[in-house]
C-alpha cells in the first residue's frame, strides 16, 4: 500500500503540470476567451433587442389609448358637448396619463385648442425624458364621409417594465450559458478527435519503437495538413528503417576495414620498412572515425529528436512548427548520414591505392648522385611524349649514410605532384632538382617547377593528410602529407613549401647526412 499511495500522490501532483502543459489545455486557453465574448456580445446584443421591444410596446399601447381616447371623442366633438368631452378627458387620467388634450378643427382656425384636463406643464425636466405625447385624429363619419373634427393628445408618463425584462434577459442568459458550453464541448470533442486522436497514435508508434524497436505506421487518412504530416512520418519510418541498415552495413564494413588498418598499423610498426605507413593508417583512422562519428551523432540525435517529438505528443504540447521542425530534420539528418557514409567509403577505397609497400627501408651508405640519378630514370616515362622537361644538380661523389627507398618515394612523390597538379592544364613546364651542401653534416635538396602554383590558402594545408584540390578527380591528399612523414620521421629532416600563383612551386628539404640510427 505504501509504494502505490506514493505513486497516486506523486501522479496527483504532476497531473495540473501535465494539463497545464499539454495541447488541449493551451487549446482551450484560447479557445474560450473567443467563445466568452463572442457569447457576451451575443447577450448584450439580445438584451438591447429586448429593452427596446418592450418600450415599443409601451408606445403601441399608449398609441391604442390615444386611439381610444379619439374614437370616444367622436359623438361629443361632434355634438359640440364640452361637458360630455371634459368628463372623457377627466375619464382618462391616471398616474401615468399626465395630461389630455383636445384640439378642434374649424373651418377658420385648423386646430383650435378646445379642453385640456390634467397638468401637461406641471413635470420637471428629469421627468421630460419620460414623458411622451401621442395624438390621434377624432373622425366622425357623417352619412359614410369621414370628416375630421380635431385630434386628441395625451401626455403619459413612460415607465420600463424592469421585472418582465429581467425575466426575458435572466430566460437569454440561461440559453447563452449552456449554448457556450454546448460549443465549447463540441469543440473540445472535435478537436480531440480530429487532433489530438491521430497525434495520439503517432505517440504510440514512437512509444513502441522505443520499447520494441518495431516501427508502426499510423494508419490515418486525411488531406489536411495533419494527415500530410502523418503521411510524412510514415514515409519517414521507411526512410530511417533503410537509413540504418545501410548504416548498419557500412558500419560493420567500416569496423572490418578499420580492423584491417589497425592490424596493418601493427604490422608496419613491427616492420621498420613501413614505418612511413604507421602515420598513415593512424590518420586513415582518425578520418574514417569522423564521418562515422558525424552518422552516429546524427542517428542519436534523431532519436533525441524522436524522443523530444514523443514528449511533447504525450504531454499534448505538439504545435505545427514543432512538427515541421522534426520533418525538416530529419530529412536533413537522412542527408547527412548519406554522405558521411560515402566519405568512410571513399577513404577506405583511397588507402588500398596507396598502402602498399614502395621500397625497402634498408639504411645504408650511398651515392646521392647516382641514387637521384636511378630515380629519376624511372620517372622517365612521366616525361615521355610530353612538353615537361627536368634539370638535375647533385654534387659529385656527396655520401650519404640514410635509407635511399624512403628518399626515392619522397622523391617520386614531389615530382608526381608537379606533374599531376603543378603542370595541369599546361602544355610544357620545367622541374629542376638540386642538391645544396649545408655543411659536412647537413644537406638541402629543392625541388622545384615552374607551374600555376599554389595559393595561401593550400600552401598552409599542403601537407594536411586528405587535403586535394582533386577531390573527387582521383586525388587522395596523401602525396604530400607522406613525403612530410618520411621526412621528418625516417629520414630525419624537415620541408618546407614556398608557392606563389602564376610562378610555381618549391619545395625545400633539409636533410642530415648521417641519419641518428634507430634504437
């Protein structure tokens, strides 16, 4: 009993938050002002109606008395009895009936004021507002011709019959209030099944998938903009369903292929030849784990979104833009994951290209010349039938004790990317090599061509891994980010670009004579 008490007193708590905060509160929130005022006015409006009908009432009624009062004129006026008119006049007052008058019409004199019984100057000016005349024409039908004898007036004091009004307005105010709330009712009934009912199905497809992981469309059809948004979540489902197998499959090839880089990592780390690629795979790493990252984070925050969407359907807070708001993203999320994907691929494609074994890393001592000159005859094809030419300057007899194989790609690399995208689009250019003696223990070699060059922007991200201005073209960004590794870490020197756009490209390596042997 104490845990289920607890758990009642606890839902009693949170119940008005929850209504508070829910659609059909803020609904009605809205709603019932409008229906208040619509309903006042529509009282007030009534109530006018009626004050004024039964002051016209009153009127009509002392019109039909002056009426009478004429019709029981005829025979005195037209017997000239002043007696017998004096005492109809007299007959006639009361307390509201002020004053009656008689005003004959002679030939001479139109309207010749005859009687008058009562006080017709006697009321002050509050009372001037009450009081009303109504006048009558006295006919006498002599031999069936109508002939006018005067007219009869009568001065009577207006009063409102309050206690009948207020027993019209009280009928009006009982038929308003249950038409406000026979509409508020209606409304709210309409609006939770036209609303909230299909929103409620929306959230027990999302409260599913949460605890199952089975997906539900929400079987709803309707043209209206509710139902397009159902349509769109159900469309969603089959999108995000797709979305994540894919994901899924990519993933597991992803994590294959990073176990297969992390497993050549260890072995080009227990072999010193391919030392150079230990940097590589790292990096290959570190990319592939970025646009997997950004699906994941996505995925996740789908499912926040999800979630959020789901929240706010089951506390009834769901408004338009929140719904647009979780279309929207989750298109762009479907988007996103896409083309994250196609980059962990394309990656994965590149490094298979370029993580193969180039040259033996044996260290030995060795004629530069002659070493430069060997490499260079195999980037002879490179130069065959085309309009590029190259100059080599390498001082005689130069030893080095260093390993020519990692010294030979960086070479073939530099001159690779001279071609490929100093010269392009050009019909001729020149590359020249030249070896520079710094003292007995250091060197410089530069390398250098006469191309479109480069500008700021790529000169400071030349030897960024991935970074190519071919993407897409076959260019990998990796030529130049392994000639950086090689040089700094085999063979123990450092480089450095210079470019300027329209002049070129140089590229300078320092390098140590005698390279510090490994332990």
């Amino acid at each position: 009993m104490g845990p289920r008490a607890k758990e009642v007193k606890y839902g009693a708590k949170i119940m008005p938050a929850q209504f508070k905060n829910s659609l059909s509160y803020h609904f009605i929130l809205r709603i019932l002002p409008a229906f208040f005022f619509i309903s006042l006015a529509f009282l007030i409006i009534l109530s006018i109606i009626e004050v004024n009908n039964a002051k016209d009432a009153s009127r009509k009624a002392a019109q039909e008395q002056a009426d009478n009062l004429a019709i029981l004129l005829q025979e005195s006026v037209w017997q000239l009895s002043i007696t017998l008119s004096e005492s109809i006049l007299i007959s006639v007052l009361d307390e509201n009936l002020i004053c009656a008058k008689l005003n004959q019409s002679t030939s001479m004199d139109p309207v010749d004021l005859l009687l008058v019984k009562g006080d017709c100057k006697s009321f002050n000016d509050s009372d001037a507002e009450t009081v009303e005349v109504f006048s009558s024409e006295i006919i006498y039908h002599d031999l069936g011709k109508p002939r006018k004898l005067g007219d009869a007036s009568i001065y009577i004091r207006m009063q409102t019959n309050w206690k009948s009004i207020s027993k019209e307005i009280a009928i009006l105010v009982v038929l308003t209030v249950v038409l406000f709330f026979t509409i508020v009712a209606v409304t709210v009934v309409v609006f939770r099944w036209a609303i909230l009912a299909p929103l409620a199905n929306v959230s027990q497809s999302l409260k599913t998938y949460q605890e199952t992981g089975v997906r539900t469309p929400v079987n709803w059809d309707t043209a209206d903009e509710l139902g397009v948004f159902i349509h769109e979540y159900n469309n969603g489902l089959i999108r995000q369903h797709q979305t994540e197998t894919e994901l899924e499959a990519t993933r597991q090839e992803a994590e294959q292929a990073l176990a297969s880089l992390r497993e050549a990592q260890e072995r080009l780390i227990q072999a010193e030849k391919m030392a150079s690629l230990g940097e590589l795979v790292a990096g290959i790493a570190h990319e592939i784990n970025t646009p997997l990252g950004i699906s994941i984070t996505v995925a996740s925050t789908v499912a926040d979104l999800s979630r959020e969407l789901k929240m706010k359907v089951d506390n009834s807070t769901l408004e338009k833009e929140s719904l647009d708001h979780y279309i929207s993203s989750l298109y762009e999320a479907s988007s996103i994951i896409e083309k994250s994907l196609k980059i962990a691929a394309g990656l994965v494609s590149n490094f298979k290209q370029v993580a193969v074994d180039q040259t033996s890393e044996q260290r030995r001592v060795f004629d530069l010349k002659a070493t430069v000159n060997e490499i260079l005859h195999t980037l002879h094809p490179l130069f065959k039938s085309t309009g590029f030419t190259s100059e080599v300057h390498v001082p005689v007899g130069l030893m080095m004790d260093s390993y020519p194989g990692p010294l030979g790609q960086v070479i073939t690399n530099c001159f690779n990317n001279a071609i490929i995208h100093g010269f392009e689009a050009c019909a001729e250019g020149h590359i020249s090599f030249a070896v520079f003696i710094i003292d007995q223990d250091w060197i410089a070699l530069e390398i250098k061509d006469n191309g479109k060059g480069m500008p700021q922007e790529s000169v400071n991200k030349a030897f960024d891994p991935f970074f190519t201005t071919k993407r897409g073209k076959g260019g990998t960004g990796l030529g130049l980010n392994i000639v950086f590794n090689i040089v700094t870490n085999i063979l123990g020197g450092s480089i450095n670009i210079h470019s300027v756009e329209g002049e070129g490209t140089s590229l300078y390596l320092r390098l140590p004579v005698n390279v510090s042997r490994k332990s």
